[in-house]
C-alpha cells in the first residue's frame, strides 16, 4: 500500500537497500543461519523491505514490535554494562569474542530501528492492520524455531520463557502462551499508543 500511488518512502528506499546489502552477509556469515528467525532480525530485514517497496502495511506492523524489542534489548544490554550481569541473556553475543566486532555492532540497530520506524508512522500514518500482520508473523517465527531449531538455542523463547528457563507445560501451550505474552499483551500495548498517537496527529 503506497501514498497516494506514491512512493511513500523514496529516500529511505536507498537505506533499505543499501542495509540489507551489508546485513545479510555479515550475519550470515557471523552467526547461524537460524539467526534470521529471531523477530529482531527478521524485523528489522522486513523494515528493509518495505522501505524498498514503500509499504505501509509491513512498516506499521514494525512500528508494533519494534518498541518492544528495542526496549528489552536495550534493557539487557544497559544491565549486563551496569552490573556485569544480564537480565535475560539476550544480549550476551554482544560481549562474545568468538563473533566478529562489526557483526555485534551492527546490532546496535536496535537503538535506532524503532525511532525511524515511528518516525515513519508519524509520517505516514499508522494502518491498524499492521497488528495483525506482526502477530501472524511473530506466530510463524515462534512455529518455526520450535520445530526447525535447536532447544539450545531457544529463538523466539520458543523453547523456556526467558525468566526462568523452564517450559511452561506441554509444547503447544508453551507455544500459545508465549505467543499471548508478545501479540497480546506486549504488540497490543504498543497497537494502542500508536493508534491514540495517530489519531492524535490527524485532529491537528
């Protein structure tokens, strides 16, 4: 869905391609590749692409997630510099040796990501449907790291919450919990401000 049957992000069409030229190979070749399945990078890889294609829809659904993973990485990351310590380990790559400097400080990103995806919506408009859309996506990224990645690794905390490291009942209610925790609670929570933001915006 464009503006107006334009264009709605022509300058930033140029940073989308020019970041998915650096990312993909650089992570690629730093991490696993099951490293993409992760919301954050899968994300973020989406966000590219609809700057490239100018799509509302795909960029409303990150302005949902976004927040939410920037906050908690931001968390994580501010945590472990502050005490030595992390709160949930999601950021612990990023003190790792073994993986490239470059690679971890790409993920820095998630400072930066949210900011220019609401920008954008703020721009553009905030299309209600992306809630939706980032609720299926994060149900198939959920899926499929439980059934196509190593327990080890626990992508998408598709495996143990990331409280406690421990499965919460069977697998498929584990799944379904999970997924109520992020689409429910935490993308509703930032669905709602967006919209009482948007609409804020437009009775100016």
């Amino acid at each position: 869905m464009k503006t107006d049957g334009a264009h709605a992000y022509p300058r930033l069409r140029w940073l989308g391609l020019a970041w998915l030229a650096v990312f993909l190979p650089t992570s690629a070749m730093a991490y696993r590749l099951n490293n993409f399945l992760f919301l954050c990078e899968l994300g973020v890889i989406l966000t590219a692409v609809a700057f490239i294609t100018g799509n509302r829809i795909l960029v409303s659904s990150q302005a949902v997630a976004s927040p939410i993973i920037g906050v908690v990485w931001i968390l994580d990351a501010g945590w472990r510099l502050v005490t030595g310590d992390f709160l949930f380990g999601g950021t612990a790559y990023m003190w790792d040796p073994q993986f490239p400097l470059f690679a971890r400080l790409l993920s820095l990103y998630h400072i930066g990501w949210p900011l220019l995806v609401l920008w954008c919506v703020a721009r553009t408009g905030y299309d209600r449907r992306g809630w939706a859309l980032q609720a299926g996506i994060a149900a198939a990224g959920i899926l499929v790291s439980r059934l196509g990645t190593d327990p080890a690794s626990n992508v998408n905390y598709a495996f143990s919450d990331p409280f406690f490291g421990v499965q919460i009942g069977p697998a498929p209610v584990h799944l379904m919990v999970t997924l109520i925790a992020l689409a429910g609670v935490g993308y509703g929570l930032t669905h709602g401000i967006l919209i009482r933001i948007d609409l804020a915006y437009r009775s100016r």
